[in-house]
C-alpha cells in the first residue's frame, strides 16, 4: 500500500496544478482520487520542461530490450544485502545478508570507503522503474530500503547497543564487522596483578589480520594484547613496554576457524607465559619477564580493539571474558571448556539483550560498557555506510589519498538522490525526511568552514569529489524550501573553476573527467535557483570544451578517467578509454542546458551518447548477481568491452543501472506555456501529455527503421510539434501529415516546426534515410570512425593493429558511402566491407571491436573503376578523393565530373598531379557508372 499524500505533496499539486492554465480541476480530483507521485516544480527559467517518466512509455525496440534486462536485475537482487554496509555501521543486525563486495564492501578498493554509493544507486534505479511502469514490487523494495535507512539513522543518532546471538553457553554479544563496536573495560581491571588468567569465547566471522580479542595499554608502546590472528594467521599473545619491537610473546599453531566457537585462554605466572586454544597447550614461553604488574597503570582495557589505528575491529561474537589474579592450571582451563566459570578480577557472561552495559559478575562491579570507535553518536542527519571520520579527515587534507578518504561527498551525493527520488515516486515522507537531515547535516558542518578550506576540499582529486550534489540539493531544496539548503549548495562552489569556464577558458587539461562534468550540471541549477549568470556561462562553455573537442565518435570523453589537451583525440585512445560515467553525466548536462537554449547541438550529443555508448555499455544477456555494465569502454583496436569491470558494484555500474531505467526521459519535452512539444528523439513510446488531454504514440523500430510515425489521440488541441532534424539527416527529411508534405525545408541541425490544431487520429510521418559517413579524428584525419545515420558502426576482428580501409570505390553520387558496403542479410544494419562485418556499437556483445579504423584510399576510383592513378595528398593529409567528395551530394553524374575536372586542374595547377594522371582520372569518372 503507498504511503499516505502528505500535506506538503498537495500543496505542491495546488501550486503545480494552478501553474498550468485548466489543469487545477484534474490535478485536484487526482490527488482526491488516490496517492500519486510528488513532482518538482520547474524552475521559471526553463523555456522547455520535461515530462515525468510515468507520462511516456518505452514500446518495443533496442532501448526496451535492454532495460528488461535490468528490471528484471532489480526485480530480483535482496536489497538486503546493499542496506548490509549501512547495518554494519549502525550496529544492527545484518539479518544475515552477505555485502555485495567491490566497492560496495570493507574489502573492496581503498578499504571500502565508497560504500553507501551503489545503494543510493539503486534505489534511483528503482524509483525510475517504479515511475516508467508502476510495478508495486519496485515500491515495496524503495519501502524496505527507506525503512531500514531510517533505521540505520536512528541507530546511529544514540548509543551502541548490544547485538544479542547465541552464545557457548547462553547468550553472545556480537560486533557486526563493519560497526567499529568495542566493549571498553574499566580502570584497575587488573588489578594491578603479577600472575594473571584471561581467558575469553570467540566466535570470528571473518579473517582480518591483527583484529584483538583484547589490547589493555596506553598506546603503541607499553601494552599487552590476545589476536585470534597475527600475520600468520594464528592466535598471538603479547606483552611489551617498549614497542612491538620489545614484544615477549606467545604464538598459535593453527588457524582458528571462521563462524565455530573458540575458546583462548593465556595464563602468566611465575615467568612462564602459556597460550591455551580450547583447552589445549599450543605455545610456552619460560623466559616471560614482563606481567600486567610491570606495565603500571595502563589508560584503556579494550576487548574487540587495538591501538594499532590501522588494525581492524574484531568481527565476531564474544561469548565471555574472565580474568583471574593467578595463573589457572591447565586442568583448570581444560575445565572452562564445559562449563561457565567467573574470574575474580573481572567477568563478563555477556547475556545482556539490550542496552550497552555488560555486567560484571567478578564482586567488583566492574561494568563494561559497549562503544564505537569513533566516539559519540553522530550528528543530527547524518546517514552513511561509514563514521563521520572521512568528512572529518578531508577538512584536513592537503593532497588526495583515497585509501583514506574516497569521496564522501559524492557518495553522500548518491545516498542523497536515491532518497529524493525514491520520495518523488512514492511519495514516502520517511525519504524526503532522510534526504532534508542529511542537508540539514552537511550545511551544518560545511557553512562553519573558512572558505579557504572549502576551495582546497573541492580541488582535491578523488578525495575531494563531490559528484551531482549540487543538483541534488537544489532538487531539495525545491521541495522544502528552507533557506539553509540553497545556501549548503553555493558552500559548493570552485571559484576557480567556474571562473576560468566563465570566462571561455579552456583549463581541462589534466582534470578529472567524471569529477567535473557534473559539477556543472548542478551549477546549471543554481542559475535555475539564483539567476547568478556567471553559473550558466560557465556551463555552457564548459560543454563546448568537450563537445567535439575531448569526445570520441561514440560520445565518451576522458581516457584514464582524465581529459588531455584540447583536440587529442587519436592520441588519447588507450584501453581505458571513455568512462561510462561521463557519457551519463553529459546526458544530464546536456538536457539541463537544453531546457535553457534550445539549440539542437545538445539533443545532436543526446542521440550520440545515449545511442551508441550508453546502450553498449549494457550488455545483451541476464544476471542476477551483476548489471553487466562497462566502466571503461576501450577504444584501441580489437578491444573487449569488460561487462563486470574492476571489483564490482563501481560508479559506471550505478549509473548503468539509472541510464537503462530512464531511456525515454528526453524524447519528449514540452514548451513552458504550452504552445509546442519537442520530439528530441525517434523512439517506440508513447506520451500521455495529460494538460492537452492528448497522447502521441511513435511506432518505430529506429535506428532499424530510418524514420518513424507519430500518432496524435485525444482531445482537438493547438500546439506546434517540433521535429529534430539531426545533423547527420543530409540525405533529405520529410514530413507528412495524414498522407500530405509539410511545406518547408527542414535543415539538418535544427528543428523543423509542424504548427496546427490536431485532431484525434492525425498522423505524422518523417522520414529520415540514412547515409553512411565516416568522423576524422581531430588529431589525426586517417584515424576515422563509420557511422550509418546516427548509429556507429564498428568492425569485428581480433586484430589488435588498425585496420585499414577506402570507402570511396563505389561512393554514391549523394556522397553516401553505403555502397562500398555488403549488407548483410538478416541483420540489420550489420555490413561487410573486404570480409569484415560492421555492426552497431550498441550491440552489448564480447567481439573483439575496432571503433576506429585507418582510412587509405591508395588509388583514385570511381564507381568501382580504378584509374590506375596513385590518389595523391596535401601536406595536411588532404587526398585529391577527399576534395572530389567534399563538393557532395551531386545533382547527377556530369555536376561530379565537373568536380572532378576543376579539382584535378587545380591540383595539376599545384603541382601536386600531373597532368597525364589527371586526365586519365577525369576520364574514369567520365565512364564510371554510379549509384544515385
């Protein structure tokens, strides 16, 4: 069942609903009918405004194909096991669930200290399922996950308690790895003792090096500690005064096992040191001069922690401690074993089921209290997978190490969007309450910082970066209009950066590609919120300096996760090549940037990326332990896109998971007043655009099929419907409307206007034919990639050297390249060229591809006639054919000898051909025959 409307949702339909002129009356009856989903009001300064993802519905085709695979992905995956991290943290029951490791895990790169992100991922991906399709099942899980978060929150607002398991011979407290728990002993445990027993139950869960059973001392010098595992994996036993260096100490003889009960006993006395594992002598030490007397007073008696800072907390349960003021005999610890015995200097059973108070049975009342490493609850808001220590530790830092801090900020980033967009589907007032608090918690730690600290936070590589936080916050604060969360989304500005953008300079170079681009996406929103020109400048110009300058033909950007100089291109092709992260964030960016100048360079780039990179970084087949996503999408020749890259659950695979839920989010946006609808892309959908009472319906197999249908049902309404014309469509695009051309020229570029007043059933065809073209790289004119209309195509072979081919032999007198190709038949849009085959790139398969080939058209040939004339170059690289092609299309085969005739006499003028050769290349495009 969904949650209840709250007050705020229908006083944000009144205001939503009174914005649109005759919508009040639906909008109200809605919101009296049954509980629907909250929107964000669009900002004033949109011309344009999107519709939500449940008004346009994915039809059959490629983009629904691949995002079957990951519903069904989210349909069936335990959230359990993402909300394990956030559990571990709390201190709460796990209920079992394994992490799902890689990033998402305390083993994963840099020690884990991304974790949290993947879930905020997720439930992003949920919620755009639950609001392109409905299902309840992806309602139910955003309602467990907000659930449990809540939960973890408040756990984290108070102090530890108990964790209550099955013990040896009761009840066991047990420390969750991952919840930095330790039970903190009182002063004087010891007594003071020369001769000494401790002996403790241990149920490990997992196999961390150094993790302490207990460690009484004062620092990293005097101290005494028991490890269920030192570095060889055995139990050790040490006492020193002068350093790990001075250690006399007792070692194991075999690994304790995982999840099974142990019982470590260590007795000293008379100079003798012993190490007892479930009963069993393993070690003797007769030369043990030091005893817990000799170290005086010590500051801390800890079970479960070390001094060592960089040793982990003990992951297990304890299921009883006793101390003794003498050494026990070994009869005496083979007794322990059967039955519970109470030491006399401390003894804990650990039977408490609540609270974090451990009684101690001993008579000395010696209560031992459970407490987190990192100090006192957390602040007010405050929401992770982790302490509060790495938001802490990067106010401090002067240079980025992300085994340290990795990017708390932009994990907070993602936990923060999963929330906001899981309320703006559900409308769950619990995630708009988590998300509020988690603002409320940042702008309460970051507005206290000098801005000196802030500029330097955000510059940092890696450790600084703080993902789309901007727009998220912004989003929030749209919502909840407090005046603190616009102000925490300035507190993130880099000045320097927004700047040297402003201004149109270029300043990427060396930059971290996925740690800027959505900066600026968020930036765009804070013009959206301020008016602040200088954020919009920048943005736009920022884009420009990507787009084409660092893209590749497939719409990526970054090699290595960073950009290089301004128009490498072809020297910047590695096997690391554009991460898929970028491509998603430059979709963002660029719709964003749409919404405010409507110039089709944008939807150009939307169409690219999403098209060819995106749709390909998705593999074509299920799993239901990974998305199967690409992070790098490797550009070198013959390369292998990786489909479960690096550890697992990365940031490419997040946004993987985001970009296949939310493939028909730009094919349709409509003007602010009302008075046009903008058809971006040419996609199977259907548009419920409920204001005009109308619907529009493309029936289309694009990119198979060069063209598409459009379908107008409902109410008679006026509207001008605004078709892309993409810049690629330079073989002709027409329109007719119920069977008549529109009047018009239709520019390639732009979008071509069909104003009218529609009427139920009026139908709209374009028609749009493809061309095959090739894309230079901007360094390098012979490294080209193919592309047939909007789709790139890539050959298939397992040679890692480029592979070489001409394209002009049978070129077309449209300058279509097509024809130098061999379709292949069955397969649409797969060619052949020299027994090769060309297939799109969005097909998510393990070929071995090459998306850019070397072009060499090594003698002049027209329409399949070769003249025997070596095809002759400027210094630039420029080739006589290149110059011939580049005056296409021609009207007919004697406006192409004409080319042909003036090109060769200027060459012959030039020196560059002589003047034999260049009338025998004229007489062979004089007898060629050539396709139209």
């Amino acid at each position: 069942m969904a949650p209840p409307l709250t007050r705020r949702t229908l006083l944000q339909s009144a205001i939503l609903a009174a914005a649109v002129p005759g919508a009040g009356g639906a909008a109200a009856a809605a919101a009296s009918a049954a509980p629907t989903a909250t929107a964000l009001p669009p900002p004033a300064a949109w011309a344009i405004q999107p519709f939500p993802l449940d008004s346009v519905r994915l039809g059959a085709g490629v983009f629904a194909a691949k995002r079957q695979l990951t519903l069904d992905h989210a349909r069936g995956y335990d959230v359990n096991r993402l909300l394990q991290v956030f559990r571990a943290n709390a201190g709460l029951s796990t209920l079992g669930a394994v992490a799902p490791g890689g990033w998402e895990g305390l083993d994963g790169e840099a020690n884990g200290n991304l974790r949290g992100h993947y879930t905020g991922h997720f439930l992003t991906m949920l919620s755009q399922a639950y609001a392109g399709g409905g299902e309840q099942v992806y309602a139910d899980r955003i309602g467990t996950m907000v659930g449990a978060l809540t939960e973890v929150r408040e756990a984290l607002r108070r102090d530890p308690a108990v964790l209550s398991v099955d013990g040896r011979f009761g009840r066991a407290a047990e420390n969750v790895r991952g919840s930095h728990h330790y039970v903190d002993l009182p002063a004087g445990v010891l007594g003071g003792a020369a001769e000494v027993t401790l002996a403790a139950w241990v149920k490990p869960t997992h196999d961390g090096a150094w993790a302490r059973v207990l460690d009484f001392g004062d620092d990293t010098t005097r101290y005494l500690y028991l490890a269920a595992r030192n570095g060889n994996g055995v139990p050790r036993f040490a006492v020193t005064t002068g350093g790990p260096g001075a250690e006399q100490g007792l070692d194991g003889t075999a690994t304790l096992p995982l999840n099974r009960w142990s019982h470590l006993a260590v007795t000293i006395g008379g100079g003798t040191g012993t190490l007892y594992v479930n009963g069993t002598a393993v070690a003797r030490n007769t030369a043990m001069s030091l005893n817990p007397a000799a170290l005086g007073t010590l500051a801390h008696h800890w079970l479960g922690r070390s001094h060592y800072a960089s040793d982990p907390v003990f992951a297990g349960a304890f299921g009883g401690f006793d101390a003794w003021s003498r050494a026990l005999t070994a009869d005496e610890i083979t007794g322990l074993q059967s039955a519970r015995v109470s030491g006399d200097l401390v003894s804990y059973a650990f039977d408490e089921t609540s609270g974090s108070a451990f009684a101690d049975s001993s008579g000395r009342g010696l209560t031992a209290t459970l407490r987190r490493t990192w100090g006192a609850p957390s602040h007010p808001g405050f929401l992770a997978a982790y302490p509060e220590t790495q938001f802490i530790q990067l106010e401090s830092m002067t240079g980025s190490d992300y085994t340290r801090v990795w990017a708390p900020y932009y994990t907070a980033h993602k936990i923060l969007r999963g929330l906001l967009d899981a309320h703006l589907a559900t409308d769950d007032a619990r995630a708009l309450d988590l998300a509020a608090g988690m603002a409320d918690w940042m702008h309460s730690r970051l507005s206290k910082l000098p801005g000196a600290t802030l500029q330097r936070m955000w510059g940092l590589f890696s450790s600084g970066e703080f993902g789309g936080i901007v727009e998220a916050i912004v989003d929030l604060h749209a919502l909840t209009g407090k005046s603190e969360h616009l102000a925490l989304a300035r507190l993130f500005d880099l000045d320097r950066l927004i700047d040297a953008c402003a201004a149109d300079t270029d300043v990427l170079d060396g930059l971290h590609a996925n740690q800027h681009i959505p900066i600026f996406t968020g930036y765009v929103r804070l013009y959206d919120a301020t008016g602040e020109e200088r954020y919009l400048t920048a943005a736009k110009n920022f884009w420009d300096m990507v787009v084409p300058h660092r893209m590749y033909g497939i719409g990526g950007t970054s090699t290595g996760e960073f950009w290089k100089a301004r128009d490498v291109i072809a020297g910047s092709i590695s096997a690391t090549t554009a991460e898929t992260c970028c491509a998603y964030n430059l979709l963002k960016l660029s719709r964003t940037l749409f919404f405010h100048e409507q110039d089709s360079k944008y939807m150009d780039y939307y169409e690219r990326a999403l098209l060819n990179q995106v749709l390909g970084s998705k593999q074509d087949r299920a799993d239901a332990e990974k998305p199967l996503v690409t992070y790098f999408v490797g550009l070198t020749p013959g390369h292998v896109r990786d489909y479960t890259p690096k550890q697992g659950t990365t940031c490419c695979e997040g946004t993987g998971m985001e970009s296949a839920t939310k493939y028909q989010d730009s094919v349709y946006f409509k003007a602010a007043d009302g008075s046009a609808l903008y058809v971006n892309l040419y996609s199977p959908t259907t548009l419920d655009w409920a204001e005009k009472g109308v619907t529009v319906t493309q029936s289309t197999d694009f990119p198979r099929e060069q063209g598409t249908t459009l379908t107008v049902r409902g109410r008679t309404a006026s509207f001008a419907l605004r078709l892309r014309v993409p810049s690629w469509a330079t073989a002709g695009f027409r329109v007719t409307v119920n069977g008549r051309q529109v009047s018009g020229t239709p520019t390639p570029g732009s979008y071509f206007p069909v104003s009218r007043t529609w009427r139920d059933g009026d139908t709209v065809r374009v028609s749009a034919p493809f061309r095959l073209r090739v894309e230079k790289a901007l360094d390098d004119p012979s490294a080209q990639t193919l592309f047939h209309g909007p789709v790139h195509l890539v050959a298939r072979n397992p040679s890692t050297s480029y592979l070489q081919f001409g394209l002009y032999r049978n070129a077309a007198l449209s300058g279509d390249l097509l024809p130098s190709l061999t379709p292949v038949s069955g397969k649409p849009l797969h060619h052949t060229l020299d027994g090769i085959e060309f297939a799109p790139f969005f097909e998510g398969t393990e070929d071995p591809t090459h998306a850019y080939v070397r072009r060499l058209e090594p003698r002049v040939v027209f329409g399949g006639s070769d003249s025997g004339v070596a095809n002759p170059a400027k210094a630039d690289g420029t080739t006589l054919l290149d110059e011939v092609w580049a005056g296409a299309p021609f009207s007919g085969k004697s406006a192409l000898v004409g080319r042909v005739r003036g090109v060769v006499d200027a060459w012959v003028a030039a020196g560059l051909l002589g003047q034999a050769d260049g009338e025998r290349v004229v007489s062979t495009a004089r007898g060629a025959t050539f396709v139209p």
